[in-house]
C-alpha cells in the first residue's frame, strides 16, 4: 500500500515546515504557496477528504477551525483577515488524498474563490 | 441593534432559497453565484466569524462539514468535486458578520481560491 504523503509528513518521515502541532493536528507551510501566508493544518489520523468524514469526526474538524485562530495570530492576519478552504474532489482540484484546510492571508483575496 | 441578516434568514424573516435545514444548521443558495452549485451553510447560532467560534463550537462547525457531504449529494458534485470556503474579516472579503461555509461546484474550480 501506498504511503499517503499528509501521513508521513504527520509522522515527520518527510521534512516540512511544521509551525503548529498538538495531539490531533499538525499545520504546515505549504510548499506552493500562493499568498504571503499559506498554511496547510491537517488531522494526524487519516481522512482521505470531505466525503470520507464520518459523524464522528466533527469534533476533529471543528478543532482544524480553532486552531486556525492561533495560526491566524501567529501569522499576524487575524485582524485583517484569512480564508479557509477545504477541497474535495477534480473540479476543486484536491492534490493529496488527506482532508487538508489551506489558510491564506496576507494579500487581499479575489472573488470568485477559484 | 441591528439585526443580522443570516439570522433573519434563519428564522424565516427574511426570503432565500433554503435547500436544507436541520436543528443546528440551516443551507440556502447565494444570492451571488459564482459556479453552477453555490450554496452558503450557516449555524442558527449567530457566530460572527471564524474568530468568535469558541472551544465548544468544534461540533458545530464539524456538522457543517457533514451537512455539505448531503449538499454535494442532492446537488449532483459529490463525485465530480466541491470547494468549501469559509472567508474570516477584510483581506477574505467577509460580506456578513455571521459564520457561513460556502460549498462551490459544478465547474472547474481554479487555483489559486482568490
């Protein structure tokens, strides 16, 4: 079976610039980033996307939002604003196969979003 | 006081298109779309950003997550892919001071989400 490249970044088998963890989350810079802050924050357990969520894990994707809030501040665009997005599928372009919220700030962002 | 426009929506005071509604949550078609399917999922609970959502928000935000899998379903991009963006203050354009996901699909979505 195929290592899932979210899994091994979350068990630190691959580099990345992690800059939060705690027991469920690991965020992480995102290698192509496209706004001045572009951070990935993903849970350590394997959700393969939106579709795959289970009742269960509402708690674990509620959290992926609180800690959005402390990147915010740590990355200074609290105040002044922060996107969150979470792909699913082609048409949204999904990359990896690891339910992942990319938090863009920095920059004002356009609409449509994509 | 002024009234929250989301609230009032919520409550029926207001005219949308309502597509889905349940205890906690309530999803209803943008008045702006900008893809074939967008539809904006909001709590009944007047949250007013991302950066008001407190520790024991989590499940609520996760049911929103669960909510838009049955979105996806009734509106046929479940397979072929959706975007959920949720904006948080000025740089991210948030036009309503009420927490609200937004579920984009039924085209190509581009990179970046803004």
């Amino acid at each position: 079976m195929e290592k899932c490249l979210f899994c091994e970044i979350a068990e630190k088998r691959i580099d990345s610039k992690i800059v939060y963890e705690d027991e469920k989350v690991v965020a992480f810079k995102d290698i192509y980033p496209q706004a001045p802050v572009h951070v990935l924050i993903i849970p350590k357990k394997h959700i393969s996307g939106v579709t795959s969520l289970e009742e269960g894990d509402r708690e674990l994707v509620g959290h992926m939002f609180i800690v959005s809030q402390q990147l915010a501040k740590d990355f200074s665009v609290y105040q002044c604003g922060f996107r969150l997005i979470v792909n699913s599928g082609p048409d949204a372009g999904q990359a990896v196969d690891h339910i992942h919220m990319h938090l863009l700030g920095g920059r004002t962002l356009q609409w449509p979003p994509g």
